[in-house]
C-alpha cells in the first residue's frame, strides 16, 4: 500500500504520494504531490479508490469551517 500524506495549509487540503527507491544498497523515498478534493470525506474516499493508506498531518485534523 502507498502512502499518501495529507496537510491543510493556508485553507487547502494539500497531498504528497510517498514512492520508495532503491539506491546501491540504500534507500529513499521520492514524494510526487497530487491534487486532492477539499473535504476530508472525499479524500478518504480518494484514497481508498487509490489504494493509499493516509497520514494526516495537519494542526487539528479539524474540517475547515465558513464564516
């Protein structure tokens, strides 16, 4: 499973898909940053769809709310 990392900055959901490499006899992960949906729901069901399990990493984790 691939992990898709989840942040919320300056009012937007942002993700990054985490692939590891190999490289000689180490190793290291490449981020590629793809588009996500704004709402928490969606991007869980975006990641299900993708087969990624999601690390949050946002202050709060809290949907964002209208004034």
């Amino acid at each position: 499973m691939t992990i898709l990392i989840v942040y919320y900055l300056e009012g937007q959901w942002f993700g990054e898909v985490v692939d590891w490499k190999r490289s000689g006899s180490g190793s290291y992960r490449e981020l590629t940053r793809v588009v996500l949906p704004q709402s928490k729901a969606e991007i869980e069901k975006f990641a299900a769809e993708n087969n990624y399990k999601i690390e949050w990493r946002a202050a709060g984790l809290r949907e964002p709310t209208s004034a």
